[in-house]
C-alpha cells in the first residue's frame, strides 16, 4: 500500500519535529526568543504536512484497493495499545447513505 512507506516517514517526521521543540525550549537559549518560536512552528508545519500526506495516501489506497485501513493512532498513543491498528476494513455506506439521494434533499 502507498500509504505504508509514508507512515514511516511520517514517524520520522514526528520524532525530529519533538526533538526540535526540545532543543528550542532551553530556558536561556543562545538565539532570539522568536527564532527559537519560528523554528518550532515551522517543525510543527513540516509535521502537519506530513500528516495530511499520509492521510491522504490513505485515501488513494481506498481508491485503488476498495480496502479502507484503520487509523495508526494507537501506534502513536500508549493508552490505545492492543488494539489491532493495522487491520483492513471492508467499506460500506452507512444505513442512512443511499444511491438515490433526491429523496433527501428536500424535493417537493
């Protein structure tokens, strides 16, 4: 899956973008206050990117696999362990969700 290669960069991204923030928040920093704020924002903005390129990576997997795989997120949060992250779950419509959508959209 496209997605797989991308989580793991993804992973990496997540751990320098902590580390950046570590480095930038020592109490007497050698550099200006707000380089020290730019430099974890811009962390937090590569993060996020990569972020929503996995997301959707993800969504592209769907696309051509008809497989929508279920969220990392108890990879990445310890209270979330044991709970099988890495199943692939068939899609379907939700009950409410129909073909023929005229019927909800108010035609009179």
């Amino acid at each position: 899956m496209l997605s797989a290669s991308l989580e793991r960069a993804d992973d990496e991204t997540d751990r320098l973008q902590r580390e950046v923030v570590e480095l930038v928040s020592h109490a007497d920093p050698p550099y200006p206050v707000q380089v020290g704020v730019d430099v974890a924002l811009l962390a937090r903005f590569f993060e996020r990117f990569a972020d929503q390129a996995v997301a959707i990576t993800r969504r592209l997997d769907y696309v051509i696999t008809g497989e929508l795989r279920t969220d990392r997120s108890a990879d990445r949060n310890p209270d979330r362990r044991g709970v099988d992250s890495s199943a692939v779950v068939p899609h379907e419509p939700s009950a409410g969700w129909s073909a023929d959508r005229s019927s909800t959209l108010g035609s009179t």
